[in-house]
C-alpha cells in the first residue's frame, strides 16, 4: 500500500513520494524530517560520605593538589630534623697524606680560646649572657681536665675535642695558676659574684 499525503494547497491525496502536487502542481514540504539525535557530553560524578558530590575532573585536581602539599610539609619536616641531627655532631676525622690525623680548628672549640694564657678584661667579657660566662669560667677548670657531673656542663664539655677527663684534679685555688685564677675572678665579676679577698693575690699583671 502507498503511502499518502495530502497536498499543502489544494488538500487533495496525493502520493507522500511526490514533491509536486499533481493537482495544482505546487511543491510539497516534506512531512517527515529526519532528525540526527544531539550527543550529550556525560559528565561523571563520585559521591563521598556526607553527602558530597564532586565531579571527577575536580576530584582528580584535589587529588594532585593534596599530594603536591604533602611533598611540601615532608620535605619541610625532613629539613627541620635533620638541621636538628646535625646540630652538636663530631665532624669527620681528617688525615694526611701519611694518615695522620690532622687536628680541627679549635677557634669554634672556645668560648674563650685564650684564657689560660692571656688576661681577660671586663671589656672582653661585654655582651656576654650569663650562661657563656659560667661556661667561660668553667672551661678554665675543663683544660684541667675538671670532671662535670651535672648538666649543661658534662655535656658541653664531653663535646669539645681538647677536653681529657682528670679525676685527679679537684679544681682547688692551688690546682690553678696566677693568671688563672684571676681571669675566673674578672668572670665572676661580670657574673656579680665575688670570690674571697686574696682569690688572685699572687697575679702580677
């Protein structure tokens, strides 16, 4: 059977294949227009406890995001211990060509390199907190040998590279010499301590 239409214009029935009417000879607009169907992008979504919904591009964007952070605060973190480590810690044992030892600076190893030799000032001593003074005035017993048992002293001192342990020596005014004596009595001078009247009396400086 065929299909029929009727003509736009004069209503008659004509054949639905036919782009003119056969009756009035008028064109014929087409009754069935293929349509092509409209691709709709699909856009995936991941829901998550509570109630969030986020779209998977944006998930994915956290997700990097997340992780560029974290490498960020690991890498601050392992910086921060190991600065920690280092702090305090024995350099390398240097040699020579023949395998000698060679000896560190000591400049660094003092906080007063020099006080077993030369006098020290109150102009020398300026600036100095009370802790550098007590380990100023202490070391001078520590070349001796002076065993700490009590902190900060026994760890500061065990640090040093000169310091060599001496039970035998008590740290006694006789133990020490002139000179020395008197630069621990200019120390506890800055400190605002006195020692006994005659401490140096015997420093001809």
């Amino acid at each position: 059977m065929r299909n029929l239409a009727k003509c736009i214009n004069c209503g008659k029935i004509i054949s639905e294949n036919h782009s003119f009417c056969m009756f009035c000879g008028v064109k014929q607009t087409p009754l069935k227009v293929k349509q092509t169907p409209l691709k709709v992008k699909q856009v995936e979504y991941i829901n998550y406890f509570g109630g969030i919904t986020l779209k998977r591009t944006t998930t994915t964007l956290v997700g990097v995001f997340a992780v560029v952070i974290a490498l960020l605060i690991g890498g601050y973190l392992f910086m921060q211990n190991m600065n920690k480590n280092t702090i305090g810690t024995v350099s390398p044992v240097k040699t020579d060509e023949n395998n000698s030892v060679i000896a560190p600076s000591t400049e660094s190893e003092y906080v007063i390199k020099d006080s077993d030799k030369y006098p020290i000032t109150q102009d020398k001593l300026k600036g100095f907190t009370k802790v550098k003074l007590a380990m100023a005035r202490n070391e001078i017993l520590a070349r001796h040998g002076y065993v700490y048992k009590s902190e900060p002293y026994k760890s500061y001192f065990n640090s040093k590279s000169w310091y060599k342990p001496n039970a035998n020596f008590k740290g006694k005014k006789a133990d020490l010499s002139a000179l020395e004596r008197h630069n621990i009595k200019m120390i506890m001078a800055a400190e605002g301590t006195k020692p006994e009247a005659n401490y140096d009396s015997d420093y001809n400086g």
